[in-house]
C-alpha cells in the first residue's frame, strides 16, 4: 500500500514502539506517537543485541549509533556455581556483531532516529481505553481527551490494552521464578564476554556496559511464592548475597559491590492468538509475545517485528492484506525463540547428581573438541534476517 502521508498512531515509545515508528516514517507514513512517560527514557538495566537484532538496526540506518553505544561481545563463558569454565562458546566476530548495551543508550539511540525521521513523539499520554470499529480506534487518555487512528499499533509492553482488544484478557502463570537486576560500577578493560554462572536452582548472568565502566547482573532464583509481577520492586541487596552465598568468589564479590537492587517474578505470558484485526490495529513486541530473559532475545524480537511490520504495510495492496502477512511472517519465529528461552532456564539449574554432572561433561567436551557445533546450533537464531524477509 502507498504510505507517503498516511496516518498511522504508535502506541507506547519503548524499543518496539521507537524502532516501527522509524520503520514506517522512513518510508513515507504521517506517524504519531503516543507514550504515557514524562520523557523517552530506561534507567538501571542492560540488554544484549545479537546479530539479528543488529541488522534491523542497521537497515535503519542507526548501525553508526549502534557501534558507539554498544561494547562489541567476544565470547559467551558458562560457569559452575564455583567459578569454573564449563564451556566457551565464541560469538559471531564477522558481519553484525554481538553487543552489550545499557538500555536507555538503545532507547535514546531510537527515540533521536524516530524524531529525525520526523515521528510526531507526544508525551504524557497514559491511554486508559482503546475501541477499534471497522475504520479505525479511539483512544481515550487518563486527561479524557481523545485521538482517532486510521491505523493503531499496540507497542504497548505485556500489559497491552490494544492486546486485550484483539484477543482479550490473558492470565499469565508464575514460572517459579524471580530475578534481581543491578548495574555496579565496573574498573575498564574487563573482558567483554556473557558469563553465566550456573547453581542449582538459580544462575547469575554479568557482563560489561557502556565500554566496561558499568557491569550488568541479572541474578534469577527459584521460588515457591510471588504476589506481583513487575519490574521495579526494590529489594535489599543482602537477600540477592544471600541467594548466591554458596557461588564462588567471583559471583560474592561481585554481588559485594551492589548498593541498589531491583526484582522482580517472572511470568509467562502465552503467545497473542491474534496480532491484528482488519485493517485497523496490530500489535508487536512484549504486547504480541512477551518472553523470558534466558535467552536476551526481547529487544531483538521487538526490532525484528518492528521491520516486518513495516515491510509488509509497504508491500501490501491494503492495510488488511499487509497485517493479515506480517502475523503470518512473525508468529512462529516468535514462538520458537520463546520456547529455547524456556528451555535454556532449565538447563541453567540442574540439581546436583548425575544428569547435572553429564551435562556439564558433554559442555566442556564440546567447548573443547567442537566449539563450533556449541555456537553452531543458535545459527537459526543470529543468523535470522528480519531485512529479507518477503511478505
């Protein structure tokens, strides 16, 4: 369909909300974006883009940003809860790189890509209710006004309402889970590997940001009871030392030099059945398919359907066709990457005895003889190309 000048609302400006809204300004489209915050901002986390995250960026012609934002990754190390090398697995060194990145560097990187590409970025927009007709949605905000959309897209996080319009109220399951989130100063010129280290029933993942000045951990423990979920529930960092008191030093440290602590349950939500309706609304991002973290693969899928979207609006003779293309293009990808982040928790937490101990053998066996067939069996995940794909 022709985009120039068509009207197009986004809703909510996090990275799949930023990333579309560039995507389609780029080719044309009058895109208004509405998001709830004060200002386009992340503060305290960091993220990883691998590679098939890295070639949207690129297609959208913020590969230079991207570099100087992000630490390129060498390697990603696993761990024993003592500190011992399991295994190594090297990360791709040619064609789009693997990189660490604090997230509110990736938000600002697309917020200014967004607003150069001349998105209408509107704030203080906390919309309260959504209704879509056969011509378009109106959206209510908590002030009471209201703004019409041709056509709506719900980048609206896992509590999405456009999400609920479109298939109505899921009910997400505690996966047993918690993590804590930090960022710690870091001394520079610490390697720039993922490590991850494994125990029983919980694991920790650290690795350098912003040029090895700061060090991201995210630390994930098995429990029985969560009331909330949510992602800034302050906590005392002598729980999370106490969690990884049996870890090596390495891990105590570490966790030694964290002031401040977030955490929060984790909870699976089920993939959206319906990501779209006519020609009027589709969703994308965590309003589609939420995930969890074990695989660092939330920004990329968001970024990855930021592109398709996009690409099938352009590519399609109506909005119906092109919405109708991009779930068809999108979902099962999407199902696989969630089901491998899934899997990868599992795999972190064995309990002591022989299963755990033949795991790890067959790890180092691999990372030793065959490194390889390790990074070998993610080629369908970082080897994926949102760019060339054809609706």
């Amino acid at each position: 369909m022709k985009l120039d000048g068509f009207p197009i609302t986004v809703l909510g400006g996090g990275v799949a909300g930023l990333a579309v809204a560039r995507a389609l300004a780029l080719r044309g489209a009058d895109v208004t974006l509405l998001e709830q915050a004060e200002a386009l901002t992340e503060v305290g986390a960091g993220l990883q883009i691998s590679p098939n995250g890295a070639r949207v960026i690129e297609a959208l012609g913020l590969g230079g940003g991207l570099e100087a934002a992000g630490l390129r990754a060498e390697a990603l190390e696993l761990c024993d809860a003592a500190g011992r090398r399991v295994a190594r697995l090297p990360l791709p060194q040619d064609g789009p790189a693997y990189r660490f990145l604090h997230r509110a560097d990736l938000i600002a990187l697309l917020a200014d890509g967004a607003r150069a590409a001349g998105v209408k970025v509107r704030l203080l927009h906390r919309v309260v209710s959504v209704d879509l007709s056969d011509t378009g949605a109106t959206l209510v905000t908590q002030q009471g006004a209201s703004h019409e959309a041709g056509l709506l897209i719900g980048a609206d996080g896992m509590h999405s309402l456009v999400r609920q319009v479109l298939n109505g109220r899921a009910v997400p399951f505690f996966t047993r889970q918690t993590a804590w989130r930090a960022v710690v100063p870091e001394t520079p010129g610490a390697p720039a590997l993922v490590r991850v280290h494994m125990g029983p029933g919980r694991h920790l993942v650290t690795y350098p940001l912003r040029g090895g000045l700061l060090r991201n951990i995210v630390a994930v423990e098995e429990r029985g009871e969560w009331v909330e979920e949510g992602w800034h529930h302050e906590d005392d960092p002598a729980a999370l030392r106490r969690a990884f008191a049996g870890f090596g030093p390495e891990v105590r440290g570490l966790l030694d030099r964290v002031e401040r602590v977030n955490l929060w349950g984790l909870f699976r939500h089920p993939v959206a059945p319906r990501w779209q309706r006519g020609g009027v609304a589709a969703i994308l991002g965590d309003a589609a398919h939420p995930t969890l973290p074990f695989l660092a693969q939330g920004a990329n899928l968001a970024l990855e359907d930021a592109w398709v979207l996009a690409a099938c609006l352009s590519a399609e003779p109506s909005a119906e066709t092109a919405l109708r293309a991009y779930q068809e293009a999108r979902r099962d990808r999407a199902i696989r990457v969630i089901d491998a982040a899934s899997a990868n928790a599992r795999h972190y937490h064995l309990p002591p005895g022989p299963r755990r101990a033949a795991a790890h053998l067959a790890l180092r066996l691999a990372s030793a003889l065959a490194p390889g067939m390790l990074t070998g069996q993610f080629d369908w995940l970082y080897g994926y190309d949102a760019t060339a794909v054809r609706p």
